[in-house]
C-alpha cells in the first residue's frame, strides 16, 4: 500500500543529482493518517515551510502538495505519511546553484505498529551514549542530515526498550531519537530548548499550545538527566505515537500521573475535534 | 558527458527509501580523473571501507566497485567521480533494518574549472560564520549529512573568494567547507586533529605521509585562528584541488612559501608516478 509521489507525479525514485541525496540538503515531515484524515497537515505545512525558510530552501505551494497528500492517500483510513523538501538537483560540491528548483517527495506508508500499552501503561527508555553536536544554525529544524539519530537507535536491539533519550555535547537532554521529551513537576510543564540542537516537533508545539489551555505553567529551559530524576512524570510525544508516557528510565520508575494523563486525553479529544472538523470540510 | 551507476547497473536514479535519500545514512568519496586515470583509487576504497566500518555499513567489494568506476570512466581522459555507498533501502524510522543490503552509486562529472593560479598564486580565503557542531561518533567520516557546509558555502558569492574555513562549536579551526587545511611553521606542518569533527580526507592523508619524506616534522593539534595568524604559510588539500596555497585570508596576507612550493612540486611528481604506474597495469 505504499503510494509515492514526486514533483506531483507517481514515482518511486528520486534524480541521484538531487542534493537531498547528495548532501541530505532538505526538510521532513511525518504525520499520521487517522479515519482517513492526515491529522494536522497545517500545522506540518508550517513547520517544513518555516524549515525550508532556514535552509534558504524556496517556499513549496501549499496546494499542490495538499494535492500529492490527498493523492497518495486515496482512500486509505490508516497510515503514515512523510512528506520531504529538498532542494533539488543541481550543483557538484556545496555551494547551492544560482536556480534552485525544489523536490516535493510525499510517501503513504502503512500505520507503524506499536503496542497500545505504550500509550496506556508508559514505555521503558534508556540514555544514548551518542550526543547531538550543537550547531545553532541547524537547531529546530527537521532537516535530513540525520545519522546522529540513525547511530543513537542502533545502541540497543532489545525490543523492551521503546526508546532512547538524547544529551547534546555539553551533556543537556534534548530529546528522544524519534520524539520529543517533556518532564512534569507538580502542574509545571518543561521541555528542552531547542535552540543548539534538536528537533521541534509539531506535536510538542501542540502540546505547548495546550498547556495554557489546561493551567500547566510552562517552560522551555536547559534540563539536565538530574532534573529528569527529579521529575514526577516523563513522557514523550510525536505526531506518530502521540504521547508516551515513560513508566521506566534506566532503573529508575516513574507513574503515568496526573497531568501526563490529563494532556493524553485533551490529546485525545483535540484528534477527534481535528477529524470532525476535516469531516465537515 | 555525465555518466551515472547505481548497483553496477546503468541508472540515474535512486530508490527513495534509500536510508541515503531519506537520512543521508551513507558515506561517500570524490576523486580526480587525470589523463584516463582515477587518482588513487585505492586510497579512497580505503577511505570508503574505513568509514562504512564506522557507521556499521557493510563492507562493499573492491572488484565490483572498481567495475562501475571504470564503467562510468568510459574513454574519458578528465572528469571527477563522486562513489556513494549509501545503507540501502528499509526501515521507516531510524532503526536499521536487521538485513541491510547497501546500494553503491557511481558518478562521472565533468572536471571541474578552477583558474589555475589558484594552485600556483594561491587564492583568498574567509572564516564562515556557520561552526561545525562536535561529535565524536561522526568525526573524520565523509558522510552523507553535509548540511553544515552547504550552509557556510552559502554564506558568500564573491567568486573572489574561494574557500572558507571553518571553525568547531568551540572555535577552533577544524577545515574548509570542501578541503582540509595546513598551517606551515619554519618546517613544522600542522593540520587540525579531526577527532571531534571534521572530514579526514584522501588528499590529506597523502600530504600527512610525505611530510616525513619530506624531512617536515609534523603533527594533528587543536589549533585556534590565532594559530593561522601567526603561521608562515597555510594551505588547502582536496584530491580535486590537490593544493591550494592561502595567499589572503580576512585581509592578512600569505606568501607561497618554500614548504607549500616543496609539497606542491612533490605531489606533482606523485601524481605524474600514479599516472605510470597504471598505465603499466
């Protein structure tokens, strides 16, 4: 069932001279196909258009790759969809060509299969010993220049452990390999500045948008594993898995508590919102 | 005049499931075409195997890489082959799939035109605002994720200009965007030690081993741009460029000293040996 698309037409190839190939000069994005619907594609439309603005990457046309979504979905309820930027073939060596003519690459993949108590009973996780480089240029951004992930999740085999958690250089937690990391405290929210390295999910900006909503007090800041310890709850979020609670970390168990449980069900209604206002057109 | 492989087979495009497309999860090496000949060949085999090994790629075979390389080369007298050995396809997510079966990808470019007293008068430099984010499990390798340079090299389009030299997140001089630097001090060479960031290349390796024939003594060290002001002469290496002597840099000038001029003479004649010793087979 994996339909591809690329510069809106079906293709399961991409021009070697592409610098996403050559230089995994591009953005990503990965969203999940819910009742049919991909769930927050505005909010995924902004992100890779605010990342390909930070990367000099032109502007894509919001419409056409509405139309690349919609056409690799075709009537397909469940899965998940990755949509890449790049830009685009053309120059040996770094300096980007004068005309940049930008690759739109949207993947339908089947829907990743997790166990429903991950969400429900939490996860086990460990640290990774491979660190995240800082480089405030590339901060934030979902770019394709990803090995530092692809050698932090090749740490561990044992299927017990769902995921591994990530410290920069200097030893500050950034992140999860695949997810977003927030610690709770009382009814205070944190998660890590991404402003030297990291990914900012779009489901950690949903989750910061919600903790307004739900009088959390929130904060982005610099979090060490000794804050992590000190936390009542862990969780992890990504427009995938949602959210994971973090039940166990290296030894140390932690409760799916309360406001964990409380941003997981506003979660959970804001998706059902997101489907029917989808429905209604 | 391009002529492209992928898998030893005639194509000019790759999978977009490609771990190298989708995370730039691969290695890859450039080398110069002189007179029929792919310069040393075998050192940027050593190169690609070395850095494969680092990432868990599996090793590729000498022989069929060797094919698509004289494949590509065709009769061409001059041109720059770009290999990539990249993990193949499989796995959404980063985690490596439990059988991987790498892809290798040949290319044959046109060669590239640089003046030629660039070699002989040497050329203006500049330091990029854009550091090099420090990793120790990446450093040295030429891999796929190049996003930090195609960022500095963007950072001017003087054609006046034609390298900038890069400094690691904590300010020291690691390299340029696309060639590794020396610094020379009476006859001592210096060039920075690539152990937390960097690309350790063929070109590189090759000047490191004539120093001692040379009688220079030699050494890998942290070296701060304060190092390079105080520097008799400061060069640049790529197996395309060969040797670039600094002769500007940030409005200090260089000379193209006897120790720069002895290096440059002694690779010429290396290379014009290499030339003969293929064409003996």
């Amino acid at each position: 069932m994996t339909a591809m698309r690329v510069n809106g037409k079906s293709a399961s190839r991409i021009d070697l001279l592409d610098r996403g190939f050559q230089y995994g000069d591009g953005v990503f994005t990965t969203l999940l196909v819910q009742d049919g619907v991909p769930l927050f594609l505005e909010r995924h439309f902004e992100r890779l258009t605010r990342d390909c603005q930070r990367l000099a990457i032109p502007p894509f046309e919001w419409a056409l790759l509405r139309q690349d979504v919609m056409a690799v979905l075709g009537d397909q309820r469940q899965g998940v969809i990755k949509i890449q930027i790049t830009r685009g073939a053309g120059g040996r060596g770094y300096r980007t060509p004068g005309v940049v003519s930008p690759a739109r690459v949207v993947v339908l993949h089947p829907p990743s299969r997790f166990p429903d108590q991950y969400s429900s009973a939490g996860i086990e996780a460990r640290y990774c010993h491979v660190r995240l480089g800082i480089n405030a240029s590339l901060a934030g951004i979902k770019h394709m220049n990803r090995l530092e992930q692809v050698l932090a999740r090749s740490e561990w085999q044992d299927n017990g452990v769902a995921e591994g958690l990530m410290l920069d250089h200097e030893g500050l937690l950034v992140e999860g390999t695949m997810s977003n990391v927030f610690l709770v405290k009382g009814r205070q929210l944190q998660t890590p500045r991404l402003d030297r390295c990291g990914v900012a999910g779009v489901m950690r900006s949903i989750i910061i948008s919600a903790a307004s909503t739900l009088g959390l007090s929130f904060s982005e800041c610099r979090l060490t594993p000794a804050a992590v310890d000190a936390a009542d709850e862990v969780f992890l979020t990504n427009s995938i898995i949602r959210l994971w609670p973090i039940r166990c970390l290296e030894g140390k168990s932690y409760p799916v508590g309360p406001v964990t449980c409380e941003l997981r069900d506003w979660l959970k209604q804001t998706v059902t919102d997101e489907i029917s206002r989808w429905s209604r057109g």
